[in-house]
C-alpha cells in the first residue's frame, strides 16, 4: 500500500506534513469531510500505544497497549481494526528537538510500512515529541503509551479542523 502523506507540502519548520483527508479510504459526511475512526499508534520497542478517533474525527480516547513483539502485535492490531472500523492509521514520529528525523524515526517509518501494508490501510504521521513526557505530566502512571497517542492523535484531528475550515 502506497504512503499517504504529501511530503512536498510541509509548509512551516515544525509541521511535519499537510494533512489531507483521504477520500478514497473513507466514507464522506455531507460537508464533505472524511469520516471513518483513526487509530494512532505510538510504536516502541517493547510496547505500542493505541488511541482511538471517534467517527467524525473530532476526539481522541486512549485505547490500550500492546505487546510490540510481532506474533502478538499483528493479530490484535487486526482485531483493532476490525472491531472499530479504522479508516485510516497515524504514527507517531519521534523528530529530534530541531525537527530532524534520526536513526529512530527511519525505525518508526520503515514499521509504520510493515503494519499499513498488513492491514491494508492507508497511513500518515505527525510529530509526536515530547508527548510521552505531556502523558506522564498528565497521568503520573508507569505506562502512558496510550495516553501519549491520544495526544498526538488529538494535534492531528485539531490540525486537520483547522485545515478543513481554511
């Protein structure tokens, strides 16, 4: 499956990449915005983080973590999908404090790849620094990977509003 992201338009440093919505994935609502819940996913080693959009994209829950190892990861990520209809799939993508991608963030890409290509849905990113230490500020809990994707999910749906209403 091919990358959904439009690389070329990334307007300002710091904004990781014009988010479009991706009519052919998704139903539309009357006014014209994509619908369709997004899952995020916020992908380390041992764990992912895993939040939910509602269905008119406005609202960002967390929904669990899960085990990063791949025989354990793959089924459930399908389960995830099927259960709540995903649409459309955003990674969170660790960019340096200047806004450069690193060694990790190839990592995260070449990942973000394998999963979209296995559950043969479209997929894009935004830039998720220093949300992990935004979830353990909010939550003081030993794992926030979930809450650290309903965070960066939220900034994506809020930019997406911003976009669709310019």
């Amino acid at each position: 499956m091919a990358d959904s992201r439009d690389t070329a338009g990334a307007e300002e440093k710091g904004a990781l990449y014009k988010v479009t919505p991706l009519v052919g994935t998704a139903a539309i609502w009357p006014d014209g915005r994509a619908r369709g819940r997004i899952l995020a996913l916020d992908l380390g080693d041992a764990r992912i983080g895993l939040a939910l959009s509602d269905d008119h994209r406005r609202v960002a829950t967390p929904l669990k973590v899960v085990p990063a190892v791949r025989k354990q990861r793959d089924p459930e990520l399908a389960r995830v999908v099927s259960d709540y209809e995903i649409t459309l799939l955003v990674f969170g993508l660790p960019l340096s404090l200047d806004g450069e991608e690193h060694a990790q963030a190839r990592h995260i890409r070449a990942q973000a790849q394998e999963i979209a290509d296995k559950l043969e849905l479209d997929y894009d990113f935004i830039d998720e620094r220093l949300s992990s230490a935004e979830a353990h500020h909010l939550s003081g809990r030993p794992r926030i990977d979930d809450l650290a994707a309903a965070l960066f999910l939220q900034a994506y749906l809020d930019q997406a509003q911003r976009e669709q209403t310019e």
